[in-house]
C-alpha cells in the first residue's frame, strides 16, 4: 500500500515552486566591470611670457656719446681734387628718440685746405638718424642714416684765388663721417645696454624654484624654452627693446622642486611682436575619497522610483578610468545588483564648480539591463547622478589665486632681479582622470617684468 505522505510530497514541492516563481519579482544582477583604459598622466602646458625690458633715455645716451666722442672725427679728401676737410667736434651732441629712430645732432667745426690756403673753422650742424637691430651674437646694431646740415650753413666760402660750397663739401665726405657715427652709436649703445648680460641673468636664475609661502611651501617652478627679440622701439626720447623669455610658470605645493639642469642660453628667436602674458599654472587635484564624502550623504540609502518601481543605493563608488570617471553603484529593492555608469567631468570657470556631464551607463550595464531591467536603463537615476555629483571649488582656486598674485607681486629671482606684475583674470587649462583623483588646472593670466635693481 502507497503511503499517502509519500504521495503527496511532490505535489507540496511543486505548488511550493509555482508559488515562490510567482512572489518572485526581484532580479539580482551583477555587471562586468568597465574594461581598464590607459591614463593621460601630464597636463597641458601654455607657454608664458616673461617680459624683460632694457631700456635707456635719449639724454642718457647723449651723455655716453658726450663723454666718449673724441673732438677729431675726419681728417683727409674731400670730393673736388686737391681740397682736403678738417672735421672736429665742437659742442655737446644731442640725442633724440621719436617714430622708432634715434636722432642724432652733431656739431662740428669744418677747416677746408687747399695746397697752401686754408680757412677758418666754418661751423656746421651734422644730423642723422638711427635704427637698431640686433646680430645673431646679441649685440645691437644701429643703422646710421645721414640726414643733411642746419640751415644755417655759410653757403659759400673763399680759399685763396678758388671758392667752394661747404654744403657740397661736406656732402663728399657724408659716408667717412657716417661710419664713424655709426662705430661711436654702436658701441656706446652696446655698453648702455648690454642686452645678453641682461637676458642671460634672468635665464640663469629661472632653473631654482622660488619660495613664496613657508607657511604653505608653496614654489613658484619656471622652466625657460626660448628667447624672442622685438625690433628697437624709440617715442617719447625713450629707447626701448622687448625682450621675451617663452617659459613655462606653475605653482608646487610641497616640497621644494628639483633645481633644473638649464640649458645654455640660446640663439635669439626674432619676431615682430609676441604675447606679454605671463601664466601661472594652478593645479588643483579633487580625490575621488573626497567627492565620496560629498556625494554620500545624497545618494547613499537613498529611494529612487522610476515606473512604479523603486531602488535604494545601498553603496557606491568612483574611480577614474581612461579619461572618464566611472560611478559603481549597488542596488536593493525592485533590482539588487552591481551597475556601473561613466561620466565626462567638467569645469566650469564662471561659477568655479566641478560637476559631470554625460552620465550613462557603461556598453556592459546597457547590455545586460536591455535583457533584464530595460525600466532602470531609462529611469531617472542617470539625471540625480549628475545633479549630486558637484563640487564647488571657490574656495581652493581663491587660496590659489592670493597665491599667484603673490607670485606676481615682486618675487627675487637673483641678487637685484626681480619678478613682478600682477594677476589679471582666471581661466580654465586642463583636467585629467588619474587613479585616485582628478587634477584640474587652471591659470592665472596677468603682464610681468623683469626689474633690474
């Protein structure tokens, strides 16, 4: 006889098994994890400008020539046969500088010989005009452009039984006395202004950090590329040279940076004009711990209904991959399981906040919810993500901005060098994924000089 417990048994199983299917709503899925991509690991670099004046008075290179200029500056031939020129000096040599020329006034006092005739010293005003450039040597090169007399000009004079014209005269002997004006502007300019001495300092100096902040440790790192030269510019009985050296500027929080091996000081880079602004880079680095902490109380046990379901972020994660961050998130509720989304992180230099952009889900996530849970594919989650995940940073970039204008205010870079300008706008440079954080780079933009003191 077949026991009626033993023929019930199966039948109990069954409807048990019925019974659990059809209370069952609730999907455990687990997603693979975003395959690993490679970092970038260096931030952009914009190139800045230090801006080194060398600069000179036109009276002070009128008192040079003054104190230089012998009295005797052409003796010998003259243009007609037989009549030979005595040309000395006679008074102080003006300079002017106006429209990117250097005038030049020169009195002189002119005697005329013929044979055994002579006359006496006829006074006459020489004038020129100068233009400088510079060699591949660093040495400046002044054009001298002979400009005429005064007017005041004895138009004719007598030697013995002949007459002569001063003004033809000294028109014959234009090119003598040019290359010695030029010889005498050229090398006293040279010595005023002595342009590779100058530039060499300021490149020397760059290759040790500079200590802004002990409290902080905070360094100012520069690292010197080129050197550019902008032609002569002379207003305002001024002469002035532009002399740029291309560098790269960053704010080190830290220790003190390696001092850097320099190379020698290059061949001057020639151009007609170049960019005065001087950036300072400012690197500041959001951990991903730190944007947990933020984003926790938001997220974390949190309900989110979509389609008459609902979830509850039980935990969650971020790491940074390739160049997106990627959002782990685990799930109880109407879906258990690991899903993972991916964002773009951005900057916004207006507002000063961090926040994501395109946030959804990863190629694995999406394949598997399209099978399982197409309603938690489009739901809202994505939309709260990237509404939680932000990150005001006024107040890190304010810190890095006071330091910059310090950087910028008058920083030694040697004995008597000095760095100084100041802070002008604030804008947005770089920002990369690395493993444990996001570096986020921005600069601050302003004019420097170099002062020679």
């Amino acid at each position: 006889m077949i026991s009626k417990k033993c023929i019930a048994s199966p039948v109990i199983l069954l409807l048990l098994a019925l019974s659990l299917s059809s209370c069952a709503g609730v999907k455990t899925l687990t997603a693979e994890r975003p395959q690993d991509e490679a970092f970038r690991t260096v931030l952009r670099r914009d190139v800045s400008t230090l801006n080194v004046p060398v600069e000179a008075t036109a009276e002070e290179l009128a008192r040079v020539l003054n104190q230089t200029v012998h009295k005797e500056l052409y003796k010998g031939a003259t243009g007609t046969s037989g009549l030979t020129a005595d040309v000395r000096r006679n008074g102080p040599i003006s300079v002017s500088a106006a429209n990117n020329y250097l005038y030049v006034t020169l009195p002189v006092a002119m005697s005329l010989n013929y044979g055994m005739f002579g006359t006496p010293a006829i006074p006459v005003t020489l004038k020129f005009k100068a233009t400088a450039g510079i060699t591949p040597d660093w040495r400046l090169h002044a054009e001298i452009y002979y400009q005429g007399l005064s007017d005041l000009v004895t138009e004719e004079v007598g030697i013995g039984p002949l007459s002569f014209k001063p003004r033809s005269i000294v028109e014959g002997i234009t090119q003598p006395l040019q290359r010695v004006v030029s010889d005498l502007v050229n090398k006293k300019i040279n010595d005023l202004i002595p342009v590779k001495a100058l530039v060499a300092r300021v490149w020397n100096s760059a290759r040790q950090p500079v200590l802004l902040d002990k409290s902080r440790s905070v360094w100012l790192k520069l690292t010197p590329r080129e050197v550019v030269f902008c032609p002569l510019s002379a207003r305002n009985n001024k002469v002035r040279l532009s002399v740029g050296i291309s560098t790269f500027a960053e704010l080190v929080v830290g220790p003190e940076p390696a001092t850097q091996p320099l190379p020698p000081l290059p061949n001057l880079k020639l151009v007609n004009t170049f960019d005065r602004t001087f950036r300072i880079a400012l690197n500041t680095d959001l951990f991903y711990k730190d944007l947990r902490a933020i984003a926790a109380p938001l997220l974390r046990n949190k309900q989110f209904d979509s389609d008459g379901k609902s979830i509850v972020i039980k935990d969650f994660d971020l790491y940074g991959n390739g160049d997106k961050l990627v959002i782990k998130l685990e799930t109880q509720g109407s879906l258990d399981g690991v899903f993972y989304l991916t964002a773009k992180p951005v900057y916004d230099p207006k507002t000063n906040v961090f926040s994501v952009e395109d946030v959804d889900f990863d190629m694995q996530t999406q394949s598997l919810l399209l099978q399982s849970a197409d309603w938690f594919l489009h739901g809202t989650i994505r939309g709260v993500i990237q509404d939680k995940l932000n990150m005001n940073l006024n107040r890190q970039l304010e810190q890095s901005r006071q330091m910059a204008g310090k950087a910028l205010a008058r920083v030694p870079l040697m004995d008597h060098v000095f760095l100084t300008g100041d802070v002008k706008d604030l804008k947005f440079g770089d920002v990369i994924m690395q493993k444990d954080r996001i570096s986020l780079q921005v600069y601050t933009e302003g004019e420097s000089a170099i002062l020679f003191q």
